[in-house]
C-alpha cells in the first residue's frame, strides 16, 4: 500500500492527557497481551494482573494501550486466575477474546495457543504483556509504523541500560540484529550486552504463525520461547528489526509489589504533568493521586493529600483539597471541595463543601449550595442556594432552594425496616437540633423550631414546634444545693435584686 493509501487509512487520535497528537497507518490484525503467568512474587490471591494502579488493572492499563492501535482483534492469553482474568479483560474491553494456556510452558508456547485458536491473522500481530503498565499506546503505535516503514517479519521493541535478567539482543559486527538470547543461556560476552528485549513486538502474522510451530524447548528451562522466533524468521531469509524506546522505564515490568509501587508514582507523576500542562495547578505533587480516567478543568486547583479516583470529572475553575477523597465524583465549576470523602456525588457550580464532609452515592448539591463541617449525606439533593452547614446527617432527603438546615439537625430516615424519605421546601428553616422523623414534609417557607423532633407534616409557612414547653423552678438551687458555689453565686444576684 502506498502512502496515499495508508494516509486514507489515517485515524487521528488525541491523547486523553492532551500531551500528544498521533496519526496511525494501518490497525494491526492483532495485538496478544500475555497473562498467563503466577505472578508468585505479588504473594497474592489475587492474580497479579489485576492489581491496580491509578484507576486501572495492570490488565486494564495494557488493554487501554493496546485498544490505542484499534486492533481488528484483541486477544489476552490466560492461565493462573484465569476466571477472573477473563471476566476483567471482558469488563474493559467487552470483544476482547479469551484464550487459554492451562500450562505456562513459555511465551512462546503462549503465543501458539493464540494461532491455534484463532488460526492464520494475516496483517500485523503486535505481541505485549499485562504487566506493563507504564506502555504508552504511542510507543506500540510507533513499534507497528517502523515495522511497516522497514517491511520487517518481526521488529522487537528493546532498550538500554541495565540488562539484568532479560534477554539481550545480539548484533553481528556490522550492528545487523541476529537473534535474542535468554540471560540464563547467554554466554558471559552477550551478557555484557546492554540493550535488551522488552518483550513487545510487530510481527508479520502469517510468518509468526508458520515460525511459531518451529520453536523448540532447547534451553535452560526447557520451554518454547517467543524470542527464539527472530532467529527462525532471519534463517528463513526475512528481515528482523529492532526499534529502541525512548524511555526504557516504559518497558519496566511489575513483578513485586515494590515494583507495583514504583510504576504507581511514575504512571501518577505522568498524569500530573499532563494535568499541570494542560492548565490545572496542583499544589503538592507528592502527594495528589489521579487515576487516569479522571477529567480537569482548566484553572482548577488540586490542593494536597488529595486524591481523584475513577470517573471523577473536576469543572474549570474549582478547588478540590486539601484532604480530598473524590471517587467517580462530579464537581462543577468554581465550586470548593475541602477535607471531604465523595463518592458518587455531585457537586454542582460555585457550590462549598467541607471542612470534614461526607457525601455518600447519591447526593447531589445544585448550584451555590453548601455543606459544611461534619455533615453526611446520602441520597440527598440540596437545591441551589441551600445550606447544611454544621453536624447534620442528611439521608433519603430533597432539600428545595434557599433552605436553611440549622446545626445539629438529623433527618431520621431509617424506622428499623425502610429507608423513608423527607421533603425540605424551598426557602424552609430547620431550628437547630431538629430532628425530621421521615417520611415528613416541611412546606416552602417552614420553620421548624430548634430542638424540636417533628413526625408531622409542616405547612407551607407554618412554625412546627414538637417540644416541651420550659418551665422554672423558683429558688430550687437555694433549697436543693446549699453551701454549693452555684447557691452562692445565685444569693449574689439575688440579694442584689432585693435590694
Ligand atoms: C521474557 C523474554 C525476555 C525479555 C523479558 C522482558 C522470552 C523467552 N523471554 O522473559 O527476552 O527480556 O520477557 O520482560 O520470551 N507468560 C505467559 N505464558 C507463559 C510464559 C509467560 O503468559 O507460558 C507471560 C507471563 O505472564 C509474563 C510474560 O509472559 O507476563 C513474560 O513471561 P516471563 O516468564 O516473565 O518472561 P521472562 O523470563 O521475563
Ligand atoms: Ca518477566
């Protein structure tokens, strides 16, 4: 195909992180993602793919790369969890297909448990890992375009630096790539090799697929390695390529949680610079966590000790933090989140939460309303305007606009067996320490007074009061507490008063 033809093909996406435009050639016919492995070092129950890291499975952040190419088919090869592995891939990416390798005998082994199933995948089959999480989708993007450009049957993705423990790619003197040999059966001089395999690679798929068969177990561990198809593929007289990335941290694998650690502070550094470039300020880096499926307005300003998790959504304009936990949490513009724990909530424009706020799923604040220190909601909508400012528990709740909650309130909606719901109208008045006994109505411009526990609807305009009357008790100190500082004080004012 020419390259008028691959430009016809041409599918420009934008980086969700705004850092990068790329323009693709052709979509491969595959891309395999490996994940058949123990993991035994996680020392885990959970398989170790689906350890997470900012908003996504080691799986995930794979799939999402790999889903970057536009792949005509997404396969994932699993073993070791293998029903849980599968129903992640399904969850991410519900075409995903599924095969499995119920022995690990090698990647390369791997690899042909995916032609056997699928049969001939003629086009380009890019092969990866799932615990790779650092992969941009750039980079394998880059890996298929140079694999075209080069007409090469496999182009490997390597890198430089410290070699320990991959495979190292081997060099005739000219510099011309010959094969790629395992740590374990290398010879001290190929040892000293510094660039290495990455395990990422183009390959041509129906070469892939006839070399594949060709693989042998003479090695070391006696399995069917992957890599030893680069050296069938050059014997067969095809070209064999290598593109060197860019970043070898890229390419660094999760195999512990140490490592699980490491790629979490890099992938999050990562989205905080794109973040910060795209125009929100975040006071501390150091310690503010956005997962990847999080979404900032310019201008927005993200203080410390916070953290943005899932479909978060942050409009232009706002302050998240200090102490923030937002989960799949949306905040409108210029609204100020502070100390607050949100889950699936709704934080609408200009409104203020916090300090110390708990808004649980469900909750919905219009536009200007506030909530303010030690208040919980659930399944709550505040109207514009309204307030809930002090030490308020606000469960299965409609509050209308311009309300005002007083401190101390607790609106009552569970009797022991059903949740029940109360109705605040618009510019009502809860006296403090009320407590509305649900299901309970208070009218438009109702006031209830403080203290009081109201079980009955209030009308439109009505005071409820739903208390004891106080009554006192004349000169009880003087007969009850004798030679007490409380009598004394008392006969102070009181003889005062006689005179
Ligand atoms: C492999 C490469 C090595 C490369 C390194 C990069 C081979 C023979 N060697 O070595 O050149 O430098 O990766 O990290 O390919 N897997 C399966 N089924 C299997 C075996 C492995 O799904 O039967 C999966 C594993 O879950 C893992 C990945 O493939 O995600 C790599 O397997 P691993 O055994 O760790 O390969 P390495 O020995 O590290
Ligand atoms: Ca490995």
């Amino acid at each position: 195909m020419g390259f008028a033809g691959m430009m016809a093909l041409a599918d420009i996406r934008r980086d969700i992180r705004g850092d990068a435009f790329f323009v693709s050639e052709t979509s491969p016919a595959a891309v395999v993602i490996l994940a058949a492995g123990e993991g035994k070092r996680m020392k885990s129950r959970t398989p170790k793919v689906l350890h997470a890291l900012c908003g996504r499975t080691l799986l995930g952040h794979a799939l999402a790369a790999a889903d970057e190419l536009d792949p005509a088919r997404l396969v994932v090869v699993v073993g070791h969890g293998r029903e849980e592995v599968s129903a992640e891939a399904a969850a991410v990416i519900p075409g995903a297909l599924i095969v499995g390798q119920d022995q690990q005998l090698g990647t390369g082994h791997a690899v042909r448990m995916v032609t056997e199933a699928i049969g001939s995948m003629p086009g380009t089959v890019v092969v990866t890992y799932a615990d790779m999480p650092l992969l941009r989708g750039e980079t394998l993007r880059e890996l298929v375009d140079r694999h075209h450009q080069a007409g090469n049957a496999v182009t490997v993705l390597t890198a430089r630096g410290d070699a320990a423990g991959y495979g190292r790619i081997v060099r005739d003197d000219a510099g011309a790539f010959l094969r790629i040999v395992e740590e374990r059966d290398a010879t001290p001089d190929e040892r000293a090799i510094d660039e290495y395999n990455s395990g990422c690679y183009a390959f041509d798929g129906s070469l892939l697929e006839d070399a594949i068969k060709r693989v042998t177990t003479d090695n070391e561990q006696q399995q069917e390695y992957l890599t030893d198809v680069v050296a069938i593929l050059r014997g067969d007289g095809h070209r064999v390529g290598t593109m060197l990335a860019a970043d070898a941290g890229e390419i660094s694998g999760v195999n512990d949680r140490v490592q699980l650690a490491q790629a979490r502070r890099e992938l999050n550094d990562r989205i905080l610079d794109g973040w910060m470039r795209a125009g929100v300020t975040i006071i501390d880096p150091a310690s503010t966590w956005i997962d990847v499926t999080v979404t900032i307005g310019q201008d927005a300003e993200i203080g410390p000790q916070t953290q943005l998790q899932g479909a978060t959504v942050i409009g232009e304009g706002a302050k998240v933090g200090p102490g923030c936990l937002l989960e799949d949490t949306i905040v409108g513009e210029d609204a100020a989140v502070s100390l607050a724990v949100c889950k699936r909530a709704e934080i609408g424009p200009r409104a203020t939460v916090g300090p110390y706020a708990y808004l649980r799923p469900g909750t919905s604040l219009a536009e200007d309303a506030h909530v303010g220190a030690h208040v919980e909601l659930k399944k709550a909508s505040v109207g514009p305007g309204a307030k809930v400012p002090h030490l308020t528990y606000v469960g299965d709740a409609t509050i209308g606009a311009g309300a005002n909650i007083g401190a101390g309130t607790i609106f009552a909606n569970y009797d022991g067996v059903a949740k029940n719901h109360t109705t605040v109208g618009e510019h009502a008045f809860i006296g403090s320490n009320s407590v509305l006994v649900a299901p309970v109505a208070i009218g438009d411009g109702a006031y209830t007074a403080a203290g009081s526990a109201i079980t009955d609807e209030v009308p439109a305009g009505d005071l409820g009061v739903a208390r004891g009357r106080q009554h006192n008790s004349d000169g009880w100190v003087a007969r009850n507490r004798q030679e007490t500082r409380s009598a004394e004080a008392a006969a102070r004012v009181r003889s005062e008063e006689s005179v």
